[in-house]
C-alpha cells in the first residue's frame, strides 16, 4: 500500500473538489496519453509486450489515489449524514416531550423556535 502525506490526499480532495462539478473525470494530458499508450489507443500499433512495457505506475497510483479519495469522500459524507440524523433525533425527542406536556395541559405556553434555536 502507498502511503501518503496529509497534504498531498488533502491536494488530491480539493482537486476532486472541482472534478466533481464537471460531467467526467478528465485525466491531465500527460496522464490521458500515458492512459491511452497502456490502452492499446496510441496511434502506434502495439502488442501485448508492448503494452505491458509501456505500462506507466504513475497512472496506477493516480487512479488509486483518486478511487481512494472518492471513498474516503464518501465515507466523511456518510458519517456527516449520521451525525445529521443523530442530532436530529437528540432534537426531536424532547420536542416531542415538550409539545406533548403542551397538549396535556402541564406547560402554558410552547414555541419550539424559541426552545431550540
């Protein structure tokens, strides 16, 4: 596994920060013409030799990098959602007490803005 510093996967996220907007991912130039020669999509005709020889590890780990910056994304997005949902019941539990003490008669008045807000 390659290890990586926290500025280097917090570069590749602010990068796939912008990649996002865009409808699909677009490798850098040196990357897409590394990409298509391992491809077998250069205008050279290739055999399978070749391909394995011109086959760059720079593209490996790029993809690696990006597949794991999208899962560590969506992984962050997922425990935000939790935490989201989490508060949301801490919240409406004791509303739920409140308005129903209001109904009840037991409390005079309830505006559940000024209570939690």
């Amino acid at each position: 596994m390659v290890r990586l510093s926290v500025s280097a996967i917090y570069g590749e996220h602010q990068k796939a920060k912008t990649w996002k907007r865009r409808p699909f991912y677009t490798p850098p130039p040196r990357l897409a013409r590394a990409d298509s020669s391992v491809n077998g999509l250069s205008s050279t005709p290739s055999t399978g030799a070749e391909d394995v020889s011109n086959h760059d590890p720079l593209v490996d780990a790029h993809r690696r990098l990006i597949s794991e910056v999208f899962f560590l994304r969506s992984q962050v997005q997922n425990m935000m959602a939790r935490r989201d949902l989490l508060v949301h019941q801490v919240r409406a539990s004791p509303r739920w007490e409140l308005m129903k003490e209001w109904l009840e008669k037991r409390v005079e008045h309830w505006d559940p803005e000024e209570e939690y807000h």
